[in-house]
C-alpha cells in the first residue's frame, strides 16, 4: 500500500467515534433525562451540519458564531461545524450587545446560531445584512430562520421540525440511512475553533486553535486524568469558555458519556454528580467551594475534579482532602486549549500550591530576562508544544505573544526540581512600588495565610509618592469564631503582613467584601477589584 501518510482524525471525531463504538451513550442531558447513543449523536450533527450549509452557502472557510448558553445543542453544532469545515466561534451570552457587537466584526462571521433566549441580541449584532441567523429552537422574528427547516409540505407546524434535543429525534432509523452531508477532510493545521480569552484586563484577544491543537490537548490530558470506557463527565461549565467546551471535545475522543448540566447549582451539581455516577467534573474554585459549603459528599465513583480557572486556596484545597475530593488543581488558557499542568491529587496534599507537572508533549521555560533561572526562582512562563495555539486574529499580538522558545503566557511562576510549578500572579500584575518589584502573589499568600481570610485579589493603584501603592480586596471566612480571631478589620491584616513581608510589599489600602468579583470563567476580574479598592478602601499605610 503507498501513498503519504495522514494525521488522524480525518473527519470529525462523531464521524470517527461512530464508526468505532456507535452503541456506547454519548450524551445525557440532564434537564430532559434524553440519553443519546454516538449514533444518535451523529445524526443530530448530520441535521445540524444540513442546516449550517444552507446558512453558510457551502463556504468552506465559514465561521460561525454560536449564540448559546450551555446545552446539548451547543455541543452538535460544533461537530455540525467541523463535519463542514467551518470554523465555530463560541460567543459569551452573559454580555452585552455592544461587546458582542465588536467580537462578530473582529471575526468576519458568515452566520450566527442563536436560541429563543439570545434571539433578540443575535439579531441586534448582526448588522451586516451578510451574516445570517439561525435559531435552534423556533424563530419568532422574520429575520430569523431556522436551523432545521420544516420537513413537512405546507410549512412548519407542530413536530414538523428536526429538534436537535427532543426525544422524537430518538427514534430509531434504519443501519443504511446515508448523512445528508458528507463529513470533509480535515488537516491538523484547520483552525476548528477562535474562542476569546477571558479579557480581564483589556480587551479579550480572539484566539485560534486548530484541530491539532484539541486533538493533543485531549490526548496529554488522558495520560495525565486516565480514561476509563464506563467515565462520565459532568460539563456544568459555560461551553462558550474552553473549560465547559473541552469535555464534550475529549468524551467524543475517548467515546466516553459527557452529563451537561445546562446551569450549575451548589445542591443540583451534587445532585447529578451522584445520580449520574459522574467520575469527573470540572470546576473553578469558587463552584467547589458552594458545592461544600452545601454538604456535598463525593461518592466513591468520582476520580477526579479538575480545577481550573484561578488559583485555588490552600484553605480549600484542604477542605477538599478532609471532605475526600480527588481534586486536581490545573493551570491552564484558552491559547493552550485548556491544560498547560496539573496536580494529582496526591502531590495536591505533598507539596501546597503546586498546578503539578507540565503534561506530557508540553514544555515549560522559566524566563527571567530572557534567559531561564534555576528551580525554587521566579520567572515568565513560556509554553511550546502540539497544544499551543498557532496564534491570535491580530497579527500583531501573535508577535507580541511569541518568542523563540514558544508563547509568553503572561504569567509569573517558578518550579522545583522535579518539574513541580507554582503560579504566582500575571506579569501585567505585578506591582512597582518606588522602584521595587512586588508580585501580588506573594502578598495574597500572606493575606490568606490569616485565619480570617476567605480569598483575597491583590492589585497596584496609582499613587503620585510610589508610583503605585499595593492594595488588597479581602473576603472573610463566613464563620468567624472565636478561635480564629473574631473579625476582620484591614488594620490587622496589615498588621499581619507586617510580620510576614517586607514593608514595601504590604498593603496599604485594604478594602472588605463579601466576595471577589470574577469573570464567567472563574478568574478575578481585576479592573473590578480596582473599582471597588477605589470606592471602599481603608488607608493603612502605617498598621498602628
């Protein structure tokens, strides 16, 4: 046999997936109790990949927003999008027009796919008469068309729709039922998705990952999470933030079951993740913590909690060892398509605040001037690897971005001996005070270090005497006692650091607050912190 030799996938994963294993249960979707089969799953993606030709006029470099909150129907467009080469490009429901607005013209986008619930802004952001609508459910203005047009003469009527999610797409259809579209080449180097990082501060870059790029992604994730045939992940992340998207990639790859829970909820969550034998989920800290605050016991089948998003406390981390949680702290980003290391949950518990090693196929360069420093020194954090995007939509932030050992991630850590990384805060974050250095991670060590303390962001403000003064948003733990020093008042956090860094590392505004302002992916929205150190902040430049 000759011929040159070619990457695998060929085609989408469901294309592939079904093929191998078409019986095993692909999806189950928690709101309507509906469990799909791969073959199943194949035949939605085929409908759905009928309507995004119709929509895009079989443009083969199409790019198509999807305008959804998390649900089955987000997870088959995508493969309807890469069944037809197109490219997917998930938009955040949580904002506004205007912001949206900017992103679809950033993009260039042929259509956007919408719901009932964004039908309204979808239509408001498609200002160019060249990008169409689409809607998966039914189409209330005249602007907007289906997804899945009418199968029956006369028009649409009850049950005359393809529904992407109802349980009357379930019904069995004969073994030699052809696709109605045929599955297109694929190369590793096809750009599959352009996702926007989280933008918090500045704008949100749009950045492109490209079938290689999840492809490898989930590949070092499986070395390092395992795979089991009988795993179910619960997604009860948004799909629009690659955290929410990336287990319904991966559970198609390994032709395991993804559990979607379209909205997450401390008692709910628990809820499906026993009712559903979950054996993993993925979480940002602050929806672990609810979930304990409200009694959640983890049963015996879940292996693992990915955590991700932002750093997670030592407190927490703790809480989650004596609840039993196998949790795995992660550093990951949107350009690395998820994750860049992660802990077990053993090294967890051995060696405090590690995000574990680097995955396999990843390299991790500590920079400091350009140059790499020794184990236990700080530095940039540069990754390279198959995981690593190829770069952004603005050309010059890929310059930027890219240096001769891979991407500058932005972000201040160090690393041991055995490869072990700890992140301290984003370079961008890092604080000059009177000419030093201060880098906020450390201080926020030292504020979480107190019995009182919760969580706590730690940002410079503009001062004419420093040039910048360090400042500190501070949340209490919610059950103050006694034994741990009654309440919190920022004059004795500042006393507290004072025994623990060096003067001009101390806070000197400190402000309280019931909680950190984050973003939807988890990370704290440091702009935010900003405002509110500005409106409430408590001057304790000196801590007598």
């Amino acid at each position: 046999m000759t011929g040159e030799p070619v990457d695998w996938p060929t085609r989408d994963p469901v294309a592939h997936r079904v093929a191998a294993t078409p019986q095993r249960t692909a999806l189950i979707d928690i709101e309507t109790g509906a469990a799909w089969s791969f073959r199943e799953l194949d035949r939605r993606v085929d409908r759905a990949a009928s309507g995004l030709v119709a929509a895009t006029e079989q443009d083969d470099r199409a790019r198509i927003g999807v305008l959804m909150d998390t649900r089955p129907a987000f997870a088959t467009l995508f493969f309807a999008a890469m069944r037809i080469g197109a490219t997917a490009v998930p938009l955040n429901v949580r904002e506004t027009a205007g912001e949206l607005a900017s992103k679809v013209d950033r993009t260039d986008l042929t259509a956007i796919v919408c719901e009932a619930d964004t039908e309204e802004t979808a239509l408001e952001i498609a200002a160019d008469p060249a990008v169409v609508v689409r809607s998966v459910d039914d189409p209330t203005a005249d602007r907007t068309e289906p997804l899945i047009p009418s199968e029956r003469k006369g028009g649409p009527g009850p049950g005359s729709r393809f529904d992407l999610e109802s349980e009357s797409a379930l019904e069995p259809q004969p073994e030699s039922e052809s696709r109605s579209v045929d599955p297109v080449a694929l190369e590793r180097e096809d750009t599959q998705l352009i996702m926007f990082t989280s933008g918090t501060s500045g704008e949100p870059k749009a950045v492109r990952l490209t079938v290689g790029n999840l492809v490898a992604s989930a590949t070092a994730s499986a070395f390092r999470l395992g795979v089991d045939p009988s795993d179910r992940w619960l997604c009860c992340l948004p799909m629009y933030h690659m955290g929410g998207l990336a287990p319904v990639i991966r559970s198609v790859l390994y032709g395991t079951t993804v559990v979607i829970q379209r909205e997450f909820g401390p008692e709910s969550t628990a809820r499906a993740l026993a009712e559903h034998d979950a054996t993993g989920v993925s979480l940002v800290p602050t929806m672990c913590k609810r979930l304990l605050d409200a009694g959640w016991e983890p049963t015996d089948a879940l292996r693992f909690v990915l955590l991700g998003g932002a750093p997670a406390s030592d407190d927490l981390l703790e809480r989650c060892r004596d609840a039993g949680v196998p949790v795995s702290p992660t550093y990951g980003m949107t350009e690395t398509a998820s994750q860049i290391a992660t802990a077990t949950p053993a090294e967890t518990a051995a060696h405090e605040g590690t995000v574990g090693q680097p995955l396999l196929f990843t390299d991790v360069s500590i920079l400091e001037d350009g140059e790499p420093v020794a184990p236990g020194e700080p530095g940039d954090l540069v990754v390279s690897g198959p995981t690593v995007t190829p770069g952004y939509l603005d050309e010059e932030a890929t310059a930027a971005a890219f240096g001769a050992r891979g991407l500058h991630t932005g972000d201040i850590g160090y690393r041991d001996s055995d490869g072990r990384l700890w992140i301290l805060n984003r370079r961008s974050d890092r604080i000059v005070t009177g000419g030093e250095n201060v880098d906020p991670g450390e201080v926020v060590a030292a504020l979480e270090s107190h019995p009182r303390v919760d969580a706590a962001a730690v940002v410079g403000l503009a001062d004419e005497e420093w040039g910048e003064r360090v400042a500190a948003l501070v949340v209490p733990d919610s059950e103050p006692n006694s034994s741990n020093g009654g309440s919190l008042e920022p004059r004795s956090l500042r006393a507290h650091c004072d025994d623990r860094l060096a003067g001009f590392k101390c806070p000197k505004t400190i402000a309280i607050a019931d909680a950190l302002p984050r973003t939807a992916s988890g990370t704290v929205d440091r702009d935010a912190v900003r405002e509110r150190l500005l409106e409430n902040g408590t001057d304790v430049t000196e801590s007598s």
